[in-house]
C-alpha cells in the first residue's frame, strides 16, 4: 500500500494496471505477443516509417 500511495498519481489505474499486467503473464506463460500499434504510418515489422501511400 505504501509503494502505491507513494508512486501512483491516480492508485486505480496504478493497481489495474498492474492486475493487467500480471493476467497477461499468466495467460502467454510470461511470452505475450508483441503490441499492436493503432498509428498506420508505423511499420512495426521493419521498425521504421512506413512508405508514403501514391496518390
């Protein structure tokens, strides 16, 4: 409790955050999938920009 009340700016999101965290682990046996990126000018498979789309 004190690390939460020291740490968070809001201990809602702190500890579903952390719940959030921990199911995940549980669930891919600590090897989850990486993260999806919602931003398509972003090509996570190269790790770089994407291509500009022709007009």
């Amino acid at each position: 409790m004190r690390v939460r009340d020291q740490a968070a700016l809001d201990p809602y999101l702190f500890v579903r955050e952390g719940f959030l965290q921990q199911r995940k682990h549980l669930i891919y046996d600590g090897d989850p999938p990486p993260e999806s990126y919602d931003d398509p000018s972003f090509d996570v498979v190269q790790n770089k920009p994407a291509a500009k789309p022709l007009r």
